[in-house]
C-alpha cells in the first residue's frame, strides 16, 4: 500500500506549494500599516491549526519600507519577485503604487492594497478600500436626509472634489446652493475659515485627510464655525480616532461616518489581542488603512488555502528581465475575489466588477457623552436611522417628577417681582407674578422642584458676535448653568436655534407707548360743531332760496291778495302780506323758532309755510340735541397714530428694549430682510445712531423716559397693557407690528420638552393661564386704575347723510305748493274772466304783467266798467287787518236789544 502510495506522496511533494509562503510588503506610509501587515501575517500562521479555513497555511512576511521614488520601488519589487513570492502588498502612495501593478500584471502576480482609489479599474490588483463612487453615495444621502439647501465644502485637494462630487451635482441656480472653499497650504486655515463664517454658512462638509483633520478642526472651533448654529459633516472615515472631547459640549451639530465598529466582537479581539503591538488602548483608534491591511492578508491566506486544495501547483522566481509569469497568479486573485470574510472593516466581499460590496457605514454624532451612532448605511439606497435618534421621547421615558430645576427669571413687571411684604422672606417665597404661578403651576402638573434664579441684568439673550456666544439668561441655559427660563422672554427665530421652547403661553406684538393724547383747547365757534360746514351752508342756501319762494307764490297765490286794512267796499286795489321783506323775515322767524306775525293764507303758502316749519323743526332739534354732546365731549389730538407717522417725526425720539427681541425686529429688517418697505430699517439706523439715548436697559426705565420725555416707547402689546392699567396718562398708539409669543425655554433638545409643552397646553385649555393674566394685569398691584366706566360716546357733527332727508321733506313741500298756486291762479282767472266777461287771455297775460312786476304790492282791482255782476264774496273779499285773519263783521241795530 505504502509502496503504490509513496509515487504520489512523492509527485505531490515535488508540485505542491511550499510549506513556506512568502509574500511582499512595500510600506511608504509610516509603519502603522507595516505593523499590522506583519501581525497579521503571525495571526495566520498562529490560526492555522485552530482555522479550517486557514489549515496549513504558513506565510512569510517580507516587508519593507520603501520611498516614493518609482525606480527603487521597482528594483524591490524585482527584487521580491526573483524571491519567488506569491503575492504583493502596498504601497500607498499613487504613483508607485501603479507602478507596483503595471509589474504584477505583466508577472501575473497578485497586487492587493488597500487605499482609496478615485479611478478603480476592474481586473487589476485587488483594492478592499471601498469604492470611491459608492462612499460618495452616502454624504449624499446624508445631505439630502438633513434637508441641507444650502452648504459650503471645505476641501484640501482634487481628491476631496473627486469624493463630494455627487454633492457638486447638487447646486442648482434655484434650489441647492453650495460654495466651494480650499483649505489652502495650511499650517493656518483659519482665513478661509473666517470667510465661512462672514459669510455666515451653517452646513459646512470637511474634506480632508486624517493627517491635518484634528488641526482643521481646532481652527474651525477657534474661528467659530463649530458653535450650536453650525452642523458640520467630515467625510474622513477616520474621524472618529480624534479626540473630539473639546468639541463635544460645544452644541455643534458633528456628523461623520465609520467604516470600523469598535464595538464588535470580531474587532474588540483582534485589537484585545494585538494592542501591545499596535501601540493601541481602544478599538476606537484604529484608522481604516492599517485594518484593511490586516483583513487584506487574512482574506490572502483564506485565498491561497482554497488555491492550495484546488491546484497543486508552485511559487515562482520571477526576472523582471523575463518574460515568465506565474500561472497560478490571476487563479490566486480570483480566489480572493470570491472568498468571504468577517474581519476589522465588518463584511470583505467583492461583486463582479472587482470592488468591495455589501459593506456597512455607520452614521456617527458626536453628543455630550461621545460619538453615538444614529445611522447605518448597508450599500443600499438609504440610511437606516436609528429611532433613539429621533428627538421624541414619551413623557414616561423623561418624567419630570422630583427632578429639580433650576429657573431663570427676570425681575419685569408682572412676570417675576419681588413680593411686597414686612417679613424676611427667602428662597422662592420672595417672588411672584404671572411666569411665577405658571411655574407652579407646572410643577404641580409633572412633579418637578424648581429654584428660582433672578437674571441680574435683566438681559434675556441674543448672539454676540464680539464674545461669539449667547449672552444673558440664554447663555446660561446653552451653558448648563440653568435649566429653564420664564419671563416676558419672545420666542424668535435666532433663539430657537440656539434653544428649544415651549408653546407660547401668551401671544404678542410690538406697539407704541406714548404719552395719552393732549385734549384740544374748546373753540370759539364750537357752536357751529354740530353741523358739517356743507349742511351750514344748505341751511343757508335753503333759507334765501325759501324765503324768495314764498315772495314768489305768495304773489302768485290768489288768496294771498287781500282788501287792505282797512276793509272797505269796493277796494280799488288788494295787498299782499307775503313782500320781499315780509318773506325773510317769516322764514328766518321760524327758523329761529320765534314766529312771526305774518300768517299764509292761501293753500300753497301754508303748504309751504309747512314744509319750512317741518324742516326747521328738525333741523332745531338735532341741532340742539348733537350740541349738547358736542359741548360735553373733548376732542383729543396725538402728534402721530401709528409706527411710520412716528418714524416722520422728527421731534420725538423712540426706541426700544436694548438686545430685546423688539429691537431684534427692526435689526432683521435692516440687515436680513430685501424690501422696499423702508420704515423699520430706517428706524433701527435712527435708534442706532441714538443707542445711549434711546434703548433703555428695561420696560421700566422705557415707561420713566416716556413719562419724563417727548419720547416713544416701541414695546409688546402684553407689557403695554399691564402698564396702561396702572399709569393713565400713557397709552398704546397704533395696532401691532407683528405677532409672536412667550415661551419658557430649555435646553436645545431637551427631553423635558415634550413634557412642559403638553403642560402648558394643558393650562390654556383650561382657562388657567386666562385667569392668572387678569389677576396680574387687571387685579393685583395697582390694576384697573385707570379704566373708565362706561364707554364715552364720542359726538360725531351730522353731515348731510343723516339730514339730507329734512332738505328732502323741505323741496317737495316748496315744489308742491308751487304747483298748487299756479292752480289757484288759474283757477281765479278763470272766475275773474267769467265774472267780468273778458277773455281768460287777457286776464292771465294782465296777471302775469302784474306778478313780474316786483315792485308794486296793492293791487289794483280790475274791473270793467258797468260791470255789476259782483258778488258778495268779491264785496268782501279779503278785508283783513294788516297780517291777520279777516274779522267777523256783526251788525247790530237797536232793535235787536
Ligand atoms: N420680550 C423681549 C425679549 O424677549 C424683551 C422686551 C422687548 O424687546 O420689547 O427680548
């Protein structure tokens, strides 16, 4: 058996791969990649007893460290080749590392690195960097899941372009703007940086190589472009071996992916195992090139196994000079595409083009307790994101109860005030006002202890640029030194970047305080008040015009033509009452509501006289009526109504709350704001140029500067309520500018936010909020002192809309009885006519001579000769006394007795 045996034994011994395995290293990039290349060749041999997959296995590291120089590496590499080796790692750099394949191509031999590669081809050396193409996916989806329109990239070479190009394809004219800044030579980066910052970009990618990362990072934090508005995202794998404690409380928003989990097992033990040699305290430190190194020679030896079991074949010496080349070579690369392992860099697979597949990223933020992973990426088309990254948490998770908060207050009237009382008081007892008792309130609700904290400088918060932070009661909750903050405090924009609030508990906008309007002194014709000036002068127009109506148809009215006084028989000629004279005075006589003596006879005259009188009536008594309003009510005048009359004035000042959000309003109009609307920015320069002057520290010192001075106080409507209840002679001027509200603030991302706006929610439901603003506003400390009972009826003068009807009532009377005595004229010289038999022509045309004639008032009697034709009636016919009615005659003779 033996002997049949023993020419197999002895044929495969001869063709069979060498006990011995040597393979090449060439290192240009310090020895860390070296080191781990060796340990993994010592892990190899050590496993290859234990690991199936690595049984019988035995390499033989032959490294060296090379330069850049593309000659001498090509001598090592001929040198290695002549060797007879199986494979050749590294080096790093570009050029040489070419250089390296274009040798192992022509020799067949396997070249694996490990370095990322912009250009990777398929078919040549075997790279277990991942894809250039592929990493760039995932800052893409990264950008796109942080919503990020408008971004700045931070680049050190055309690598970093080549890496973010995806993003490059992002800008659009109208969507995605992106601005490209080159870090420059360095060792000062900071004036590119500065450039980010003026030009205020938040979104700010960092592209560089771990080599100058941590001092880029350190600039950017010195220049203040990693504050608590920034979100940063770095694009080196390696990111997380820095040390990034100083950033990490500096509420910068820092992103960065890994390639390396340290906290999988596979990767605790290798490095538990080899730290001594690695010079290594935590798996955290391993940067992505020394491990991929490591995983490269692992995947080797599982490769050359499997080409082992399947090929009796050999190494062999190769001579550059020659034209040999290893058989088994591109079978041994082939293997290694194919096999499949667990190492540092998680799964080491390749797809059918030659490049790493199926790997994992993970998405790291740097928190206040370290880097925490909020994503993963598993070559798919999106990021997973963690749910513990999401913000919201159940009130459960983060109840409040017998938490103690520490809380900001403001002494502002009547949010927070120091209590009035005789006894020592301490603590929270000293205090009260509306924010306190929301507080309570609260607390009462989710079972937290509170202390209050009185903000010295009653200064709320706004970013300074000169101390680059927040400053006042903000500052403090950004620095921890406080919890929450309630006062008059608006929730804007700018704070809610810097912190989170909660819902509004009161709802706001800017107005004006100013003094009350002064009162006009009374008029020395304000009697003619009642009445607009054009109604004045329709009474007058309709008193001339009246009374040369009456003079009219009073001539024209027939039985205005009396027997002079007095009455004889046969009158040669009659009187009328109604002269020129006589019908100014009847008129005016009415008006004035004395009357006159003269009384209309005829049916059109009193038709007239009655219409005048119903018009004289009203006209009296809603005169009468508005005047007494009218001398009751005082007329008041304000230099200005409103914000942009205000802003003409060029003789009161105004100004506002000093770092308020108030002057904050007019700031964004100047400076952030494209408008035409020029009022507000033209103000904030105005108040600017006059800041010593005109921004008072607080409300208080605003309400003294408007009591004491010509001076406008642009203030919240709230504020201006509360002190309009107490201080009588100022007022509110104009409607409001804006609208905002009031929050209690807390900590950006605070986990008791959900919580506390529940709460507050809670309370305005319920009316509480409503109930304590009355005690505050309206009831305690001087409230309603200035509300006046029952509203005053301002008097309006009547214009001809509410007396045109009168003039109305007045014309169609006029108009009537005009009609009615030309019928009685006619109608008489139609009885004259007949009575003296001449014809009604000649009669009309003999009245209408004497009407015209203005001038003679008898007038004469017509009659024709030998006409006895009279009748009683003519006999005695309007015997009158002078303006009067006729008088019964009664004759009486003796015999009567
Ligand atoms: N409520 C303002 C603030 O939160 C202060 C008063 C004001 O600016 O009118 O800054």
């Amino acid at each position: 058996m033996l002997i049949k045996c023993l020419p197999l034994i002895l044929f495969s011994c001869a063709l069979g791969f060498p006990k011995r395995v040597h393979i090449g290293g060439l290192f240009d990039d310090g020895e860390e990649i070296q080191r781990t290349f060796e340990t993994s060749v010592k892990s190899v041999n050590k496993e290859r007893f234990k690991n199936a997959e690595l049984a019988n296995v035995f390499l033989v590291a032959k490294s060296n460290q090379v330069v850049t120089d593309t000659f001498e590496v090509f001598l090592k590499v001929c040198e290695l080749m002549g060797t007879g080796i199986a494979a050749i790692f590294g080096p790093q750099n570009v050029v040489t590392s070419e250089h390296v394949q274009s040798i192992c191509d022509t020799m067949e031999m396997p070249h694996i690195y490990a370095r990322w590669e912009p250009m990777q081809i398929r078919g040549k050396g075997i790279n277990l960097y991942p894809h250039a193409e592929t990493l760039s996916v995932i800052f893409d989806l990264l950008i796109t899941d942080f919503e990020w329109k408008s971004f700045g990239i931070l680049y050190e070479n055309t690598d970093s372009l080549i890496r973010t190009h995806r993003l490059l394809e992002r800008w659009d004219a109208r969507g995605h703007t992106i601005f490209l800044y080159h870090l420059g030579s360095g060792p000062s980066y900071r004036k590119v940086m500065r450039e980010i910052k003026d030009a205020e970009i938040e979104n700010i990618i960092i592209d560089s190589s771990i080599e100058i990362l941590a001092e880029v990072l350190k600039q950017a934090q010195q220049v203040g472009i990693m504050s608590e508005k920034n979100k940063i995202i770095v694009t080196s794998l390696d990111f997380q071996t820095l040390d990034l404690e100083p950033y990490q409380f500096s509420g910068v928003n820092f992103t960065g992916v890994r390639l390396i989990d340290p906290n999988n097992n596979i990767v605790q033990n290798i490095v538990r195992m080899h730290k001594n040699e690695w010079g290594l305290t935590d798996p955290s430190q391993l940067r992505v090139e020394p491990a991929l190194m490591y995983d490269a020679v692992q995947l080797f030896a599982r490769a050359f196994k499997r080409l082992k079991d399947a090929i009796h074949g050999d190494v062999k010496q190769l001579s550059c000079n020659g034209s040999l080349s290893w058989e088994h070579g591109y079978s041994l690369s082939n293997f290694m595409r194919l096999s499949e392992m667990e190492g540092l860099t998680g799964l080491i697979k390749f797809d059918t083009a030659g490049f790493r597949s199926d790997f994992q990223l993970d998405v790291l933020r740097l928190a206040e307790d370290g880097l925490k992973k909020i994503g993963m990426w598993n070559s798919t088309n999106s990021i997973e994101w963690q749910p513990e990254s999401e913000p919201p948490k159940s009130d459960m998770e983060f109840s409040l109860q017998n938490k103690t908060f520490i809380v900001l207050i403001a002494i502002s009237h009547p949010y927070g005030m120091l209590k009035e009382s005789a006894d020592m008081m301490t603590g929270n007892d000293r205090y009260e006002g509306f924010g306190i008792d929301i507080i309570q309130e609260l607390s009462k609700m989710l079972g937290f202890n509170y202390t209050f904290e009185v903000q010295a400088d009653n200064v709320y918060g706004s970013y300074s640029k000169s101390l680059r932070r927040w400053t006042g009661m903000l500052g403090k909750i950004m620095a921890d030194e406080a919890h929450l903050a309630i006062t008059d405090l608006t929730i804007t924009s700018e704070r809610e970047a810097a912190v989170d609030f909660t819902m509004p508990f009161m709802n706001l906008g800017i107005s004006i305080l100013y003094r009350k309007p002064t009162k006009t002194p009374p008029s020395l014709f304000s009697f003619l008040s009642p009445f607009s000036a054009g109604v004045w002068w329709y009474l007058i127009g309709s008193y001339i015009s009246v009374s040369l109506l009456l003079f009219t148809i009073g001539r024209i009215c027939p039985a205005e033509w009396n027997n002079p006084y007095p009455c004889i028989e046969e009158p040669e000629e009659l009187e009328n009452q109604f002269t020129f004279k006589n019908s100014l005075w009847f008129t005016i006589g009415s008006i004035m509501q004395q009357g006159s003596e003269i009384a209309p006879i005829g049916l059109s005259t009193r038709m007239m006289a009655t219409s005048w009188w119903f018009f004289c009536l009203i006209m009296v008594s809603s005169y009468t009526a508005n005047l007494a309003a009218f001398l009751t009510v005082e007329t008041v005048v304000s230099p200005f109504s409103n914000v942009e009359e205000l802003a003409n004035k060029k003789t009161i000042k105004y100004g506002a709350k000093v770092g308020g959000s108030t002057l904050m309003f007019f700031k964004n109009y100047a400076h952030v704001k494209e408008s035409n609307y020029t009022v507000y920015k033209d103000m904030f320069d105005t108040m600017m140029a006059n800041a010593e002057d005109v921004l008072p520290p607080d409300n208080d010192s605003g309400l003294k500067k408007v009591l004491r001075e010509e001076y406008a106080f642009l203030m919240e409507s709230s504020s201006i309520e509360y002190i309009t209840e107490r201080h009588c002679n100022v007022t509110q001027i104009g409607g409001l500018l804006d609208a905002k509200g009031y929050g209690i603030a807390m900590k950006k991302y605070s986990p008791y936010r959900h919580a506390l706006n529940t709460a507050v929610l809670k309370l305005q439901q319920s009316g509480l909020i409503t109930e304590l603003k009355t005690k505050w506003w309206t009831q305690k400390r001087g409230g309603g002192k200035c509300r006046e009972d029952g509203g005053q009826s301002q008097a309006e003068e009547l214009d001809l809309d509410n007396v045109g009807g009168v003039f109305l009532v007045l014309t169609v009377g006029v108009a009537l009885s005009f009609f009615y005595t030309i019928i009685e004229l006619l109608w008489d010289i139609i009885a004259t006519s007949r009575r003296e038999n001449v014809s009604f022509k000649e009669e009309l045309i003999a009245e209408i001579k004497f009407i015209v004639k203005c001038n003679s008032s008898p007038k004469p009697v017509r009659r024709r000769k030998g006409s006895s034709n009279r009748s009683r009636e003519d006999s005695t016919r309007g015997c009158t006394p002078p303006y009067g009615f006729i008088p019964t005659i009664r004759t009486t003779s003796s015999d009567d007795k």
